[in-house]
C-alpha cells in the first residue's frame, strides 16, 4: 500500500486534516484559506495526513493542491467528483498520494477501473460509504481505506449513531475513516472505540481561530475524565473545565453512588461504573470491575456495546500499591490510569505512564459525591499540561 494507507495505519487515532474555503451546507468557512500554511501547520500539529478540497463548489482548485504539496511532505488526499482517469493522472502529477472516491456518484464498475487506475499510478484511494449498502459495496470492492461520511451529501444531515454503527460493523481489516461531525476530543474518542483508524476533519478546523491548534486539542490525550458525579452542576463543571469523560458509579456498596447516569454535554461521553454486572443504564461506555470479597477488583475494563475497548488499571482496594504506576507503564494496548489520582500528581503520572485516560474521583471532592468544583478545574489543567 502507499503512504496515505500507512499513514493512517499506525497506533492510536490519526487525523486527516482538511483544507475548504466553503461548504455547501455551512457557506463560507475560511474563504481566505491559504493551502500552503494550512498544509505546512497540520503537518506540524500532528496531521497523519492532509485533505484538500479541488472542487469549485468548496471554492477549491487543483492549484490548492500543488500548493500544500510545495509546503508539506505528509500526505496529500485530492477531495472531489472525479470519475475518468485523466483526473487522477492530473492529480498525481499536482502531488496527490490519494484519491477520493464516492461511491454514491460511482457504480462498481467504475469504482473498480479507478481504483485500478489509482494503484497503476501508485495512488491509495479513499473509498466512501454514507450506509450499509454502500459500506457492503465498499468491502466487496476489497477497499483498503474506507471513509465512512455522517453526512447525508444530498440532505447534509448529520447522523452520527448511525456512521458509529457503520464504523463498528467495518471489516478489522481495513482501514476505516470516521468523516465529519468531529468538533470534540470526545468524537473522535468514540468514533476510535468503534473500531476508526483516523477521523477527517475540516469544518471544525476551517471555523477555529487557530486551526493547527485545534487540530492538537482534539487529538490530545490523555483524555480526562471525572468520576464519582452525582449532581447535574458537578458534570457542568467538568464539561466547561474540558473534562472529556463523565463517570457515574451506579455500584451499591459506595458513597459516591448516583441516581442514574446523568445528562452529558455533547463534548463528553458518559461512562458508567459497575461491580460484578451491569445495568441497562445508557450510558455510552461502561467501566467493569470484577467483584471480590465483598468490594471491587483491583483492575477493570471499559466497554463499549459489550466490547473491550481499553484496560483500567487502577489501585488496590483501600490498600497501599506503591507498584501501580510501574503495573500501568508495563500494561499492553489502550489504557484508563485511574487510583489516587489528584491535581498535585496526575501530570507526573501522565508522564511515566503515558496512558490513553486518567480517571479521578475522591481526590476532586469536598464530600462524597459532592465535588470541589476549583479541584476539577485545577485536575483537568494538570492533565492537559
């Protein structure tokens, strides 16, 4: 495969970072959008790969792509309506490493002479479903990336269940793009949970002040989430302070017990917190420790649909466990740092662990299940540093 398969490949989530001056559906993005610095700041902010966008309706062009190709060295995906294989000659010569195509603009039979085409010109294609048909048509085409769109291109809604649902149900052997709707970490959390390599970003970018910056917030991690909320204004405060997680331990035998998995922001996923079995409680994910001798295990997992999706590595039952950070640094795959974590220690934890999630709980309260609203604000700081 090429460099914009590899690219999107690697461990951990990727993002294809998107050059568009307007979009059909919002108007006008960014109109002054100059490819070239936008191209050259992705890179550095941590782009695994830059989208640009050709076609006139998004006020584009094929000089935008010469034009991050001169300033950028990762690689480049051509966005738009291309259907004969002169275009794709076109665009590799500009500097492609890849090409869009859609499937809902193409039969198979043209999808499989173009990505014919692509390969001969040592192009990847990015091939694009919008449902369960064209996610079918897109396999059965033996697609190596496929770009799985939450908007509706003839409505331009957005339906984010249902491109998770898509994402979940994609081949583990391809590599699967997440497109559209990412405007928090904790989008693109869950659309790398439901099984994404890389998310595609652009109207979130194109309207921020700063793209590149906000490129590097929503790939940061660890991502932060504040456990043991039992009040509406507490998970207020973790969302307005940038906590990404909402946890709600639903466990009996705790102080900390919540009604019921409360409301979340858009920003945040919910995750509730179970010891031996699990409520139908709707909450997004759903931290599970094992029952032992009455309290819960000294480790978990977190799922999602029923699903592992990561490991929570946390501290012996009320005990001392001087080993637990070494335990968490030598753990394998995603994991959930949680167990004495607080506002004066988690960045030194951070830093020896380098964990996908920090949990806290006890430490950000002035009374069980009531939090310190200044502690929450000063964890999150810490582990954003």
């Amino acid at each position: 495969m090429g460099r914009f398969r590899d690219a999107l490949a690697q461990d951990g989530l990727g993002a294809i970072a998107e050059v568009k001056r307007r979009s059909p559906s919002a108007g006008e993005l960014r109109p002054d959008a100059d490819p070239a610095a936008l191209a050259a700041a992705f890179e550095r902010a941590g782009a695994a790969a830059v989208s640009v966008l050709l076609d006139e309706r998004f006020a584009g062009s094929p000089a935008d792509l010469a034009a991050a190709r001169s300033a950028s060295s990762v690689p480049l995906l051509a966005k738009g309506f291309f259907s004969e294989r002169a275009e794709l000659e076109d665009l590799r010569r500009l500097g492609a490493d890849a090409v869009l195509l859609l499937l809902r603009d193409l039969d198979d039979a043209q999808t499989r002479k173009l990505m014919a085409a692509a390969e001969e010109l040592g192009l990847d294609t990015l091939v694009e479903a919008h449902d369960a048909e064209e996610l079918r048509r897109a396999v059965a085409l033996d697609a190596a990336v496929i770009g799985i769109n939450a908007r509706d291109l003839s409505t331009f809604a957005i339906d984010r269940r249902a491109q998770l649902e898509l994402v979940e149900s994609a081949p583990r052997d391809r590599v699967v793009v997440a497109e559209s709707a990412i405007a928090a970490r904790a989008h693109g959390a869950e659309a790398e949970l439901a099984g994404a390599d890389a998310v595609l970003v652009g109207s979130t970018l194109m309207l921020a002040a700063d793209p590149a910056a906000k490129l590097q917030e929503l790939l940061a991690r660890p991502l932060v989430k504040v456990c043991g909320l039992t009040r509406d204004e507490d998970v207020a405060a973790a969302a307005e302070a940038g906590a990404d997680l909402a946890g709600f331990v639903l466990a009996r035998e705790t102080p900390r017990r919540a009604p019921s998995v409360l409301p979340v922001p858009e920003t945040m996923l919910s995750v509730a917190v179970h010891v031996g079995e699990i409520t139908d409680d709707g909450a997004d994910l759903v931290q599970l420790y094992a029952r032992e001798n009455g309290h819960r295990s000294r480790d978990g997992v977190l799922l999602r649909r029923g699903r592992e999706v990561a490991r929570v590595v946390d501290r012996s039952w009320q005990q001392a466990d001087p080993g637990h950070l070494d335990r968490a640094s030598a753990a394998a795959g995603r994991i959930v740092l949680a167990g004495g974590l607080s506002p004066e220690n988690v960045h030194e934890a951070i830093e020896r662990v380098r964990p996908w999630a920090v949990d806290a709980s006890s430490s950000l309260e002035r009374e069980p299940g009531v939090k310190d609203q200044d502690r929450i604000r000063a964890y999150v700081e810490a582990a954003r540093c």
